[in-house]
C-alpha cells in the first residue's frame, strides 16, 4: 500500500468495526481490516501483509482490559503453578 494511502486506513479504523457493518464484536481483526481495504482500494491483502501496513502505521497488537467474569483467579493461579510445569515439560 503506498504511503499516501495510509491516512484514509487509520480514519477509518478509528470509526470502529461497527461502521463497516461488524456490530456483533467490536475487535478489529486482521481479516476485518484487509476487507475494508479491498472495499475502498481493490486490492486484496493476506494477513502477513495486513499486519505489516498496520505495524508501518503505528498499530500494535491490543489484548483487552477485561477479564471475563467467571474468571477464577485461584484457579487460574492454581493452574499455573501446577499443570503448566507438566505442559512446559514436554
């Protein structure tokens, strides 16, 4: 994607997935992201290549805030301390 293309991307990242019809999650995806650019440019992009344009525009991977509400921080602890020692083993 030529530089001079990138600024329309980022204002259009910023209006969010539901602008672009994704109103069940409001995440945007690499997959999401590539079709909203073949929408406006027809050009299709795979993932590897989509995610090199958005690190070029200073997008990173976000992880969410939350945590799901029947998160169990013992048990997640517990599990840690325990069963992934096992799974680190092999």
């Amino acid at each position: 994607m030529k530089p001079e293309w990138r600024a329309w991307p980022a204002a259009e990242l910023e209006k969010g997935p539901a602008a672009h019809g994704w109103t069940e999650d409001q995440r945007w995806t690499l997959a999401r992201v590539a079709t909203v650019i073949a929408r406006r440019f027809h050009v299709r992009f795979s993932s590897a290549q989509t995610w090199r344009i958005l690190h070029q525009m200073g997008f990173s991977v976000q992880a969410p805030v939350r945590r799901a509400a029947e998160r169990d921080e013992k048990a997640v602890a517990t599990w840690i301390k325990e069963m992934w020692l096992q799974v680190e083993r092999r």
